[in-house]
C-alpha cells in the first residue's frame, strides 16, 4: 500500500459493475499525512469508496456545520466544498471518485478527533503542558457503519465530551453569538465616573442594558391591569437602584471581581468587553475541555489555576470546595495530571533553588536577621548546618536553606503531594489573609488551599487510610504519611468556565495564554 489506496470495485464478481460499484479507482500517490486509522477504515471495507451515494456526503456536511456549536470551523474540513466536489467527482472518472473518496474519509476523520481531544496540540503552545490527551477514538467498525448508513451526527456526537460542563459551555457559546448577532451589547464610556446605590447619571442607564442583555437584570414593564395609576409611572432608568447594585454584584462574581456592587474601573473595563472576545473566550476553553473532559474517574481532585478553585469530587458524589491561591505569572502553576500519594503533617521547607536566589538570598544581603526571624536554617549540600555568619552572601555557594517547622512555616501544618516534574504541591499557609482576595496568584507555583486540613482528612478517609490528622499534628513529628490509595490530582487552566450553576464565570487570564490558543485554534487546516 506505499503507493497508494486502491478503492476496489465490485469488478471481480461481475462482469458488468454495477453504477454504484464503479470502476476500480487507484489514489493518485500516497495519502499526504496518512495514518492507521486511515487505512484500518478501508481495510475494513476491502478497500471499496466508502462515498457513493450523495446522501451519506449532505448527512457529512451537515454534521460538519454542526460543529461551530463546539467553537470549531466547519470550514476546516471542507463543509462548504463537499457536495460540490463529490458531484465533479461523480461527473469524472474512477482517479476523481477516488480523491475524493479518501478526501471525504479524511474530513471526518479529522473531525472525529478534533471534537474528541481537540484542533491543537496544547505541548505546541505550553511547554509545561502534563495532562495525558484522551486520543481514544470509535472502533472502526463504528465509523464504517455510520458512514454507510449516513448516521455521521451521531457518530460526531459520540465523541463529544459527555460532562455538563461542556454542555454548559456550548449552550453559552450560543447565547453569546444569539447576542453578537443582535449587534453585540451597548457600551458604558471610558473614563466615566464611578456608578454607585443612589447616584443619577445617564451612565445608569446604558448599565441597565448592558446586564439585562446578559440576563442579570430582569425588565419588568408595568401592568396597567394591576397597578393603579398613580404607579404606572416607569423609574427613572438612570437612578442605580438597590435591584441593579444586587445585579452589578452578581456580574461581578461571574467575572472574579470584587463584589462591592460599585462600577469603578475594572467593573467598567470588564462591562466592555466586546461580546465577540467574549465568544472567542467561550470557544477556546471548549478547546481546553477537550484535551481533558474524557475517562475522568469517578473521585478526583481538580485544581482550577485560572478560578483560584479546588474541587473535590469525593467517592461518594460529593463535592468539597475550597478557594485557593495559586503562582504569580512570571512564576505558573503548571497544567498536570497526577496522583496523590501521601501527604507530609509538620512540614520543613527547603527553599527551592529558584525562590533562593532571587529571593532569600537577596533578602539575607539587606538583613542579616530576615534568617532567625523566619526559624530558618543555613545547610551544606550534605545537611551540615552552618552558621549565617560562615557564608559570603555575595557569593554564597552551593548552600541549602531549611524553615523548621512551626506555626510560621511557609508550608503551614501539612502538604499534599503527588509526583511531577514541576515539584509543586498543595499545602496549608499561614497567610491566610490572601484567601479573601477575588485574584489569587501570589505564590511561586505551588497552591495554597484554604481549609487545607479538613481536605486532607477528607483524603485519609476516602482512601481507607484510617489515619487521624489531629494526632498526627499533635505528635509534632515531621514525618510523610502516605495514602492507603492514590488519588487522582488534575491541574487545568481555563479562562471560562461554568459555576455548578451552569453560568459562565470569565476570569482574568493570569498567564497571558488565551492569544496564542486562539491563533492555533484559528489557523485555516488544510486536508
């Protein structure tokens, strides 16, 4: 087969071949980017076109279009040219009906595994990137059935992510076009003064269109039938009222922003977004679900980098929740998937080499006592201790840097930890301060979760560890404590995302990542 796909007729068993088994067609030369499944799918037809009637290629581009509703272009795969192309084919010869046979074969196909485990490869655009891809894709015998039958939106619905979430997003992707459509939502001035409970401005009143286009403003008309005349009189639209300060704060707590009801300037900034950036937004985190909405298990921990989120989904369906604080951008907390393995109860803290030089070391040269308040130890590469006063800060060598553990340890009481090639983990803080904050990237990578111990007793629970955590603490003793099971551990990035409401949240995109997925996931394919 090096040089080619036969697509072979009925010839052999008749004399006169049907129309509908044609002539026996050779591909022209080896199928550009040709893989396995590919070839499986003919081999499981003797390698007889798959494409014959033009039914099963109208069923083909339907399903096609129905792709935008993910975010994907239809274009990509030719959903505008097939039907032409397959009626030249058939007004040609056997080379023509087989180019295209193998050019259809190859649109749904990419199809198949662009809305199964998406368009862009996500180690092309993060070099961090961890998280294993889902590729798995129908058995062969399954897409051969539906092309055969012309069940192709069946088949592309099969592999869609089968989580509510998605859904959520698609459904969201929707509305949001339905209002790109309608010429996008009206904007609020820049520079516009500060919009606050009592105020009068005709600001006001572009605000109260903007959030009820959205839905988080009901317009409720007077009816005459009811009110008495003296109230029919409709409200001043340019008086902020307590009903838009409740609907300026439930805007606010979609977008990450702080809920005090007042449209200062990040309020204003995030009201005008354009709805178009917003659609690409929705699009491109339907991307990032499906590089991981696939063979999730049943219990598992889910860090939302983007959200300052973690989510528990314990075996027995609960969910335990909790705010987090995550890594600043010029130090990310990385995208991964692992699983925890034990957890350490009194932690010490080495000082990664990184936050070493660039931050403890520097801060020893200005103050000579940042160490002892901080119950820090200076150690040899070999865990001799040294006295601070026995190394030149300016060039201090190849020294470790140890907190004891305490009350003040940067790690706080117990770390979470699973294996990565990062060497970041979950753990207690005793900042706990910046758990109140709406953004939370202050750490140098690792996650900070609040309420950290009632999660990990939580984990020694789920895992039949039968292990008490207030003991363990109260020994005093550093000392790592594994689980009588692994638990799996996701760390994902999305800059949009639904509540367990199934309301879209848009969050800041704290690391800069949104631009280059969209350019790749709006890069024209050629097939």
């Amino acid at each position: 087969m090096a040089l080619g796909i036969m697509l072979v007729s009925g010839m052999a068993q008749a004399q006169q071949p049907t129309a509908r088994e044609g002539a026996v067609g050779v591909v022209e030369q080896a199928l550009e980017g040709r893989d396995g499944v590919t070839e499986a799918f003919y081999a499981a037809r003797d390698f007889q076109a798959a494409w014959v009637r033009e039914s099963q290629v109208e069923a083909l581009v339907e399903a096609l279009r129905q792709l935008t509703e993910d975010g994907l272009d239809p274009a990509d795969y030719g959903a505008d040219r097939l039907l032409a192309e397959f009626r030249q084919a058939q007004a040609g010869g056997d080379m023509a009906r087989g180019r295209f046979d193998t050019r259809a074969t190859r649109a749904l196909l990419t199809a198949l595994r662009h809305l199964h485990h998406g368009k862009v490869d996500p180690h092309s655009i993060d070099a961090d990137w961890e998280v294993p891809v889902n590729v798995q894709l129908p058995p062969v015998t399954a897409i051969v059935r539906a092309v055969e039958t012309g069940e192709i939106a069946a088949l592309l619905d099969s592999v869609r992510p089968a989580y509510a979430p998605y859904e959520w997003l698609r459904q969201g992707l929707a509305r949001y076009r339905h209002i790109q459509r309608l010429g996008g939502w009206p904007m609020l001035p820049e520079g516009g003064p500060t919009l606050r409970l009592g105020e009068t401005h005709p600001d006001v009143a572009i605000l109260r269109g903007r959030l009820a286009q959205i839905g988080e403003l009901a317009v409720v008309a007077a009816d005459a039938s009811i009110l008495p005349a003296a109230e029919l009189e409709a409200p001043d639209p340019r008086r902020f009222d307590a009903e838009l300060e409740a609907a300026v704060k439930r805007f606010q707590d979609r977008h990450l922003l702080a809920t005090d009801g007042v449209v200062g300037p990040r309020t204003r900034a995030a009201l005008n977004v354009p709805v178009g950036k917003r659609v690409d937004q929705i699009r491109l985190n339907l991307e990032r679900a499906r590089w991981l909405m696939h063979g999730l298990p049943e219990a598992f921990v889910l860090v939302d980098i983007a959200g300052y989120r973690l989510s528990y989904f314990r075996p027995n369906g609960e969910v335990w929740r909790s705010r987090i604080v995550v890594g600043q951008p010029y130090r990310r907390t990385p995208s991964l998937r692992s699983e925890i393995t034990h957890l350490t109860v009194n932690p010490t803290w080495t000082v990664p080499p990184t936050i070493l030089r660039e931050d403890v070391i520097p801060s020893v040269r200005r103050d000579p006592g940042y160490l002892a308040r901080r119950n820090m130890q200076v150690l040899t590469p070999s865990g001799q201790r040294l006295s601070p006063g026995q190394v030149d800060w300016s060039n201090p060598g190849n020294v470790m840097i140890r907190q004891a553990a305490g009350p003040n340890n940067a790690l706080g009481r117990v770390v979470v930890r699973f294996p990565n090639d990062h060497l970041v983990y979950l753990h207690d803080t005793p900042a706990q301060g910046l758990f109140a904050r709406e953004q939370r990237a202050f750490s140098s990578g690792c996650i900070r979760v609040q309420g950290v111990l009632e999660f990990a007793q939580l984990l020694f629970d789920d895992t039949g560890s039968g292990r008490d955590l207030g003991s363990l603490l109260a020994a005093g003793r550093t000392r790592n404590v594994p689980l009588a099971e692994p638990m799996p551990v996701i760390l994902h990035y999305w800059t949009v995302h639904p509540s367990s409401a199934g309301q879209l949240v848009f969050r800041p995109d704290i690391y800069a990542r949104d631009d280059a997925l969209l350019r790749a996931l709006d890069r024209p394919l050629a097939l």
